[in-house]
C-alpha cells in the first residue's frame, strides 16, 4: 500500500457512511419536531443544523451534531427589553426535553448547549437569538451572557474554498479533525475549518497528502490563542502541531528515500489507529510469511515474500502495526 493509498483510506474509514447519514436524518427530524412544538414553552421559531454534520466535515464515531435551536426573542426578553441569563435558557431546554420519553436521562448541559446522547451519536443544542444584518447571538461559553456568532458564514466559506481546491479541503479537514480527537479536541472544532480556509486560500495542493502536510506547516502561524479555552491549550496545540510537522518532514525524506513503508509508519502516529499502513489479507499473508523466514524488506522499503533482504522469522509479524 502506498502512502497515498493509506491517506485516502484513512479518510474513507473515518467518514460518514450512507446508512449513518440516514440514521442522523431521522434523529434530526425527530429532535426538530419536539423544539418547535408550540405548547413545549420554549418559543423555537426555527431549527437549522450546523457545525460538522452540516459543513460534511464531520467523522466516525459520531458526536457533537449541532443543532441551532432559534429562538423568538420577543418572547424571552423581559418587560425591559433585556435577554434572560444563557443559563436560564440552557435549563429550560434541559428541562423540557428531559420530560420527552425519547430523551428520558440521554439529556444533560454541556456548556453553552444542552446534549442528547443517544447510543450511537451525540445532539448538541444550542439556543440562539437572530440579530439584524445575519448573525445570532449565542451564550458565552462561561455562560456570563450572549455573543454573535456568523456560523451559516462559516459554511459558504468553506464551500467556497472546497470548490477551489478541487473538492478536497473537506476531507483534509476530516483527517485534522480527527488528529485533533485524540488529543482531547484541544483545537476549537470550527477554528480547524477557519485556519483550513485562510491557508488553502493562499496555497494550493493536488491531493490529500500535501493539502495536510500545508496545513500543519503554516497552522503555527494562522492558529488564534483568543478562539482556544485556555491560553494553555493553544501552547499545548503549538507543541503538538510542531511534533507533526517533524514528523511529516521525516516521513517526506523517507519516501525519497524509497523507504515509504517506514514514511506510513510515521503517519500512523500522527494520526493513530485507524491510519491504515498495511492490507489487513497482506497482513496475515506477511505474519506467515516471517513465522516461516520468507518475509523480506525490498530494496523500495516495502515488505515483500519474493524479494529483498530476509526478515528473522518470529511468531508473528506485526512490525509495530495494529493488529486491528
């Protein structure tokens, strides 16, 4: 398997399938019926999704499923014009979807939203306020009061750049999103999108490998310490960014090298478990083949049965791949 061929079934193992998207729908249709019904005492005029899910950069297992819940605001300011406390707000939607047999104890606050955790996939409501010439207000993540948020913005920039970039800045995006992942989502999942547009607007790429390999290169730079939870997180992202840039630089000198099975290796930890290295039948063929001394490294630097120098047979062959 080449390193292009391991990156775009990576993408492919971590991406949405038909079936997950009909599943969402339903989830969907039946979350939206209960907001907007009229005598819930929640005032929803509309419910649109967004984040993730709705931008198609969203990956496996599902989670965080946003769902804008827009409420009437002439209806919850009170007798002076003001807006309630977020937290009031956040405790009636609890509340009231707490109450809907569907939901019975899956319903919890997790700030600013409130989220439905069903067995297989996580709903993140959010209330919000429209305000004049596009916008919403939203709660403040410390919950302190409202702010604007643009995220139908968001979403045709991203088209926008997606399109440019020959349809490939989503699925690039899916694969940051799930390095990210598994540093505990240190990076705001929207501002992986923000800095994706603002560099692939500058540069260019023709295909997953380099779109990646750019982002990681310049996200030092474009990455805002303001759109991170604490000022220690964006240093802790920085470190862990430049650890991948190293990496990939290494992995690139690799492939030069024609040592492209060492270069996979060197992807897969950066981007964990479900980074593919190695054809799961070519993995039981190769654990074979070295329990019977036939496995050799080719002068490519990929494995081989035919040709190359002998590996010393072994109980089975693994190579430091998952066995998964």
């Amino acid at each position: 398997m080449t390193l292009s061929q391991a990156i775009n079934r990576f993408i492919d193992n971590i991406s949405v399938t038909d079936r997950q998207e009909g599943n969402i729908k339903g989830s969907l249709d039946n979350i939206y019926y209960y907001l907007k019904k009229k005598d819930n005492g929640l005032q929803v005029k509309r419910t649109f999704t967004n984040g993730s899910y709705e931008r198609d950069t969203i990956i496996r297992p599902l989670d965080d499923i946003d769902v804008f819940a827009v409420l009437d605001i002439e209806e919850w300011r009170d007798d002076y014009g003001r807006l309630p406390s977020p937290q009031n707000v956040l405790t009636a939607i609890k509340d009231y979807l707490n109450g809907v047999p569907d939901y019975k104890d899956k319903v919890k606050q997790d700030r600013p939203c409130v989220t439905i955790k069903l067995s297989d996939k996580h709903f993140d409501i959010l209330p919000c306020f429209e305000t004049y010439g596009g916008g919403y207000q939203i709660p403040n993540y410390d919950l302190s009061g409202w702010t604007y948020s643009y995220p139908e913005q968001l979403q045709a920039n991203l088209d926008a750049i997606h399109k440019e970039r020959n349809y490939k800045v989503k699925q690039v995006v899916k694969a940051l999103k799930y390095w990210n992942r598994d540093l505990d989502k240190l990076i705001p999942s929207y501002h992986i999108e923000e800095t994706a547009i603002t560099i692939f607007s500058f540069y260019g790429f023709k295909n997953f490998q380099e779109g990646i390999e750019l982002w990681f290169k310049h996200a030092g730079f474009y990455l805002e310490s303001s759109k991170f939870k604490s000022y220690r997180r964006y240093e802790k992202t920085i470190e862990q960014v430049d650890k991948a840039v190293n990496k990939l630089e290494e992995a690139s000198e690799k492939c030069e090298e024609n040592k492209e099975t060492e270069a996979l290796l060197l992807w897969k930890d950066i981007f964990g478990r479900d980074f593919p290295t190695i054809d799961p039948e070519e993995a039981k063929n190769f654990s074979k083949a070295i329990s019977e001394g036939t496995l050799k490294v080719a002068a490519t630097g990929f494995l081989s049965t035919v040709s190359g120098h002998p590996i010393n047979a072994s109980r089975g062959y693994y190579g430091g791949l998952s066995k998964a």
